[in-house]
C-alpha cells in the first residue's frame, strides 16, 4: 500500500480520532487522475478526442471536422493537434500514458498504420508510429466497432459468453464479431465490410470504395442524407444529432428510407449466414427510430431458417460508439496500471 501511496496510485486521508490500535484513523482512496491516456474516434467526418483517466473520466475533449479531400498531412494534422493539445493540458500530477485511436477502414494495428478509409479517399497507408514519437505519447490504433463490441463483452458476461455481432448502419455500413469473448479479426486490417457487398438495390451506382452497387450506396448515410435532405431540409452528419432528427414516425415510411431498410435487411441476414450468431447488436441513427427499427427485427426474424427461428436476437444500442470517445484509451490504460500495480523487486 505504501508503493501505491509513493507512486501517486493511492492517497491516505487522515480522519478524527483513532482506531483500535489507538494509532490515528486513515483512509485510502485511489487516485484515477494519476494515469490518463488520450481517446480517438472517428464519428461522420471528424476526430472527437477526450483525455480520459483511469475511472473513465474526461479531463478534457476536443474535435477536429476533416473536409472529404482530406490526404495523410491533413489527417495526420488533425491527430496531432489532438494528441499533442489533450497530453499538453493534463493535470501537472497525471502521467499521460498514450494515444488510443478507434478508426474506420483498414487500420494495420501493428504499424500502427491507417491504411485507407472511404470517407477520405485520398488517406492512404498513414504510419501513426513515427507521430507518436514525435509527439512523446506512444499511439495504438484499432476499429472502433471493436472497441464498442467490446465493450458489450465487459458488461454483459452473458454474451462473453456467445457468437455475437455488431452492425453499425451510419455514415458507413459495417460489422463487428465475437466469438466467446473474442474479438474476430484479419491480419490484413479489414473485417465486416458487409456495406461494400453487392445488393440488388445498389444498380450501378459507385460507391467510395470505387465499387458499384454496394449496400452502402443504397443506405450509407453518406450516400442517404443528401436525398433525405431534398425531402426533409437540413439535416446534420453528427450521428447522435440525427437520431434525436429522425425520431418521428413518418420518416420509416420514405420511399428512400423504405429502400434503405430493404438493404440493410440484406446486409444482417449476410452477416447471419456467415458466423449464425447468437445476438446481433444494430447501432445508428436510423434504427434508433422504432419504426424502423420494427421493421428491421420483423424482416431479419422472417429471414432466419427454421432452425434459428427464436434463437438469434436483434438488439438496438442506442449512441453504442460514442462509448468510442471514452474507450478507445481502455487497453492502454490498463496496461499501464498492470506494470504500475507490479511490487517493487517481483
């Protein structure tokens, strides 16, 4: 207790009177503020980044918008002004023990590289290492739908315990998946692009992947705000502005959004044939929307086989990867307080 108290883990608040001992009462408390770590997210085209300390609280938070021609000098910019400006402002008592990153696209955690992501075409094979350095705050970098699957896993033991799945229908269309409390992954970067499979909808328009005829063309937001806003005006990108936006009753009955919901219907009975999980988590604006949302479960639970009829849920997570802006530090932080809580010779 002693070494926790010296290394700043832990303070000792003396109180009134004595204990049994006759020696003075004390009290130990740990102090979450003494490690923090820089959390990254992408949410519609902008960095949100929050300094957060080992009880998960902001310390601080800032956001940076990147225009759609973004290249690796801008994106790394904004990174870096982020990074650099949350480590500069942390308590004069808090050590600053990295930068974690919740990325969109193919992120090569190794490097850590960004390697491409649609919304920024012009992003290609970005080296996150050498920024670090430079910055004097280590960088690790993943997708944030892992990050926000994985928090599912840390607060429901139930499904740690299943094949589960998260669709996230926002600005992009993609997936998640665990299987018993594992995260699935590739070696190459890229896991779940379900939104860039083909769907009978999709016709030959070209999506930012430079395909034609993905899912995402037909109900990406990027690709469905812009007709959505000539029938409804101004909308806005942020995701959890626009679910508060599309909350009304009407809007599950646009003949846009109806071919929307046709697509995305596609993309989750795709996702069930290929790993049959257990639970499938939908996160977005527009599936916050119960009309919608009704219509989804109805048309997934119509589509399984007969076998997993009643066996695989569809669950809505409301504002699930704004958790990102918070929990893409977690990993780093716990292992700085693993190496911190080791004994002094062990």
């Amino acid at each position: 207790m002693q070494e926790l108290i010296d290394d700043g883990l832990a303070a000792e608040r003396r109180g009134r009177g004595t204990g049994r001992s006759g020696r003075p009462r004390a009290q130990i408390e740990p102090v979450s503020e003494r490690l923090a770590a820089v959390s990254l997210c992408v949410e519609s085209r902008g960095l949100h980044a929050a300094l957060v300390d080992l009880a998960g609280r902001e310390l601080a938070a800032d956001a940076r918008a990147l225009a759609a021609d973004a290249d690796n000098r801008a994106v790394e910019g904004a990174i870096a002004d982020l990074v650099g400006g949350l480590a500069g402002r942390a308590p004069s008592a808090t050590r600053v023990v990295g930068a974690g990153l919740g990325l969109v696209g193919t992120v090569d955690p190794a490097g850590p590289t960004w390697v491409s992501a649609a919304r920024w075409p012009r992003l290609r094979s970005l080296d996150l290492g050498p920024l670090g350095a430079r910055l004097g705050v280590p960088i690790s970098a993943g997708r944030a739908l892992d990050t926000a699957l994985a928090l599912v896993l840390e607060r429901d033991a139930t499904a740690a315990r299943r094949t589960v799945a998260l669709l996230h229908w926002g600005f992009g269309i993609g997936a998640a998946v665990a299987h018993r409390g594992t995260l699935l992954g590739s070696t190459l970067g890229r896991f779940g692009e379900i939104g860039h499979v083909r769907t009978h909808g999709g016709g030959e328009r070209r999506c930012t992947c430079g395909a034609r005829g993905c899912l995402e063309t037909e109900a990406a937001l990027w690709a469905l705000l812009p007709r959505l806003r000539r029938r409804l005006g101004s909308l806005p990108e942020d995701e959890q502005e626009l679910a508060a936006a599309l909350a009304a009753t009407g809007v599950a009955a646009l003949p846009e959004v109806r071919a929307a919901v046709r697509a995305v219907l596609e993309g989750l009975v795709t996702l069930h044939r290929l790993f049959y999980p257990d639970e499938v988590y939908l996160v977005g604006p527009l599936a916050e929307n119960p009309s919608v949302f009704r219509r989804l479960a109805d048309g997934f639970a119509a589509g399984l086989p007969d076998y997993a009829a009643g066996r695989t849920s569809l669950t809505i997570l409301p504002g699930a990867l704004a958790a990102c802006r918070t929990r893409s530090a977690g990993p780093l932080l716990r292992e700085a307080l693993r190496r911190s809580l080791r004994r002094r010779g062990a």
